[in-house]
C-alpha cells in the first residue's frame, strides 16, 4: 500500500468531517433557522441551501470509507480477525452513540438520538457477516439497497402497528419510543437499508487498491494508481450521469420532484437548488449518486495531486483530521456544547428559545475557528494513533 494511497483516503475522511463541522457548528448556532428534509427551498435561503447541500456529502463518504478501510484492514489480517475487528468496533460505536455522543448534543438525556454513529455502527456489524459471502453476492446486494430501496417508499406503518418499530429502523425515521410513552424517547434519524448498501460497495470498490482481473497485474505501482484514477473518474462521471438522466425526467429516485422558474438569475440559482434537492432520510438513489459519484471524482484527484507542492500543506492538515475521525467527532461535540454553554450564560437566549447568531457567514466562521483550535490535539492523536500499539485507539 502506497503511502500517496492511503493519505487521499485520510484526506478525502478528513475534508467531509471538516464539512461535518460546519454543518453542527449550524445546528447549535443557526437552529432558529430549520432546514427541513427535503429543504423547503421558498423558506431556506441560498447560502443556508448550499451549506447544507455540502454535509450532504459527510455520512455516504463515511460510511462508504468504512467499508473501504474494512477491505484494507483484510488485506494484513485474516478473515476471522477482519470479522472480529467488525463486531468490535461497531459495538463501540453503537455504545458512543447512546453514551458520549447523546450527552455531547443537548447535555441531558431526555430524548435519545440514534443518527450515523448508530447506523454505522449497525453496518459494521452486518458488514462482519457479509463479507464471507461471494463478491458476486455482494454486488447484488449493494446495487439492490442503494437502488431499489425507493421502491420501499409506499410502505408506511402507524405507530402502533405491527411492523413499525423494524420499518423504522429499516426505512422510515421516526420515534421507537414516543415521548411521553417512557422515561426517554428514542428518536431514529437513519434508516438502516441503503446505508448496508453503501458499506458493502465501499467494501467492494477496496480491490481497486491491487491488481484484480480487471487491473493487470504486470501493471508498475505508477500504472496501477493511474489506472484507479482512471475508473474512480469514469465510475464517477457515470454516476452523475445516471443521476441527472433520472432527474432530468423526475421518472425514479428522488420522491420530491424538481421544478424549474428560469426567469431571472436568481430563479436560475434555485431552480439548480431545486434540481439537487435530495431525500437524505434514507437516502434516495439520487442522494446517493450525486454523494458517491463526486466522491469517486475526489479520490482519484486527491492521488493525482498528493506531490504538488501547492497541496501538500492543504493535504497534510486534511489527513491529520481524518486519520483520527472519531477523536475528533467527540471532541468538537464537546467542544460545541461548551461553547454554546457559555454563550447562553453570557447573552442568553436571543433567537426564541435558543442562542444564534444572525447570518451563514458568522457560523462559517465559527466553524474555521473551532477547526484551527482542534487541528493540534486532532494531529497529536493522530500520532498516537499511528505509534501506539495499544489495542483501544484502533477504535478512534
């Protein structure tokens, strides 16, 4: 494994959890200004819109990464370890998520929130099964999940049907307990199918990493990366292609219809914000193309571009942040919640019942400088990670 290699993964990890920042960084100092799901575009504006469209792309490369370092991981270990490793760290990650990561968003623990460290954590453990079955196999099920999921959509179940609560897990977000209905509420905000696709395929695209029948193996380390390259751009381009060929004609993959209002350039702008306005929860096939197929397209420029001397700065501080991605998700949680803490206790609250601040730039900003603040301690775990050999930082 070629050192350029592995850093456009790190950096590729460490530019969507950079994103991910600015999209929390909102929902604790822009939440009097709610984004539904999909956007209402005629109550959202532009700026708000386009920021986030961004985080849009945080959990598929997430997830899909996961699955792609699951496949790495099996290249240096056996089979049984691979699926030891798996279980292990999706228990991990499914204990943070009820634990740490529940108490760093509100800082109680009235309404409990299974979101994507939950839902990663359930595709690691499914992953651990799934990957002894032929690659064949595989294939057709992550083509199914990611693609035919939307056929799901019609299926709908009312609370206290039979049926609801794995629906929901599976498909419909929703409440597994209602408030009211215990001394907690769980709320599940990522429903489960599409995301198992999404492992599986990042799992599957890991052999672009060595020679395969489709990659000679006579091919130099030199020819081989180019030759990644190569298919990442054309498996990216095809992506986008099947996804503006489906939109263009709101025929399957995306329940909410665009629409275009070309009068002025300002209806321009949003009838293009209207055309990629997606279902994130679960993704729809649409969401998912546009996420994977321009994260296709980054991986391969990331590689191409590792050398020059105008990116290395840039890619050394995205691959510090991404070679420790959970680190670093719950420090800047709690990062958050302290600052937020002490901006009630200063000004209080001055947007309804919240603290905020008034336009897009302001939380831009505070999110650039959060990000400087933690670049150190995330670099120096990083570090740490890398030298130590102790078994728990694996898990970070």
């Amino acid at each position: 494994m070629s050192f350029n290699r592995l850093q456009s993964i790190d950096q590729l990890r460490g530019l969507v959890m950079l994103l991910m920042l600015v999209d929390h960084v909102r929902e604790r100092f822009y939440l009097h200004m709610q984004v539904a799901d999909p956007m209402d575009l005629s109550q959202t504006e532009t700026a708000l819109a386009l920021t986030r469209m961004l985080a849009h792309f945080c959990a598929p490369i997430f997830v899909f990464l996961t699955g792609l370092s699951a496949w790495l991981y099996a290249q240096k270990h056996s089979q049984q370890q691979l699926t030891s490793f798996l279980i292990k760290r999706g228990l991990v990650l499914l204990l943070l998520e009820v634990t740490l990561v529940n108490v760093a968003w509100l800082g109680t623990y009235h309404t409990l929130y299974l979101q994507v460290i939950w839902v990663l954590g359930l595709c690691m453990l499914i992953l651990a099964l799934l990957h002894h079955l032929p690659r064949s196999v595989l294939w057709v099920i992550a083509i199914t999940l990611i693609a035919g999921h939307n056929l799901l959509t019609p299926i709908q179940f009312s609370a206290g049907e039979w049926g609801y609560s794995l629906w929901t897990i599976l498909h419909d977000r929703g409440y597994l307990v209602a408030p009211g209905q215990s001394f907690i509420a769980i709320k599940l905000s990522y429903p489960l199918l599409p995301w198992i696709g999404v492992i599986v395929l990042g799992y599957l695209a890991g052999a672009l990493f060595k020679p395969t029948p489709a990659i000679p193996q006579s091919l130099s380390s030199q020819d081989l990366a180019l030759t990644r390259q190569r298919m990442l751009r054309r498996l990216g381009v095809s992506a986008l292609l099947v996804l503006v060929m489906l939109r263009a004609t709101n025929f399957y993959g995306e329940t909410l219809p665009w629409q275009s209002a070309m009068h002025n350039w300002h209806s321009a702008v949003q009838t293009l914000l209207s055309f990629f306005n997606f279902t994130k929860y679960p993704p729809s096939l649409d969401f998912l193309l546009l996420t994977l197929g321009v994260m296709a397209l980054l991986l391969a420029s990331f590689e191409q571009i590792a050398n020059q001397t105008w990116f290395l700065p840039i890619g050394k501080v995205l691959a510090n942040f991404g070679a420790a991605p959970m680190f670093f998700y719950l420090l800047h949680l709690y990062a958050l919640l302290l600052m937020y803490a002490i901006a009630v206790s200063q000004f209080g609250v001055n947007k309804g019942t919240y603290f905020g601040v008034d336009a897009v730039w302001q939380f831009w900003l505070i999110a650039v400088l959060l990000a400087t603040v933690l670049y150190l301690p995330t670099r120096w775990f990083a570090g740490y990670k890398q030298r130590s050999k102790a078994a728990w930082v694996r898990y970070l």
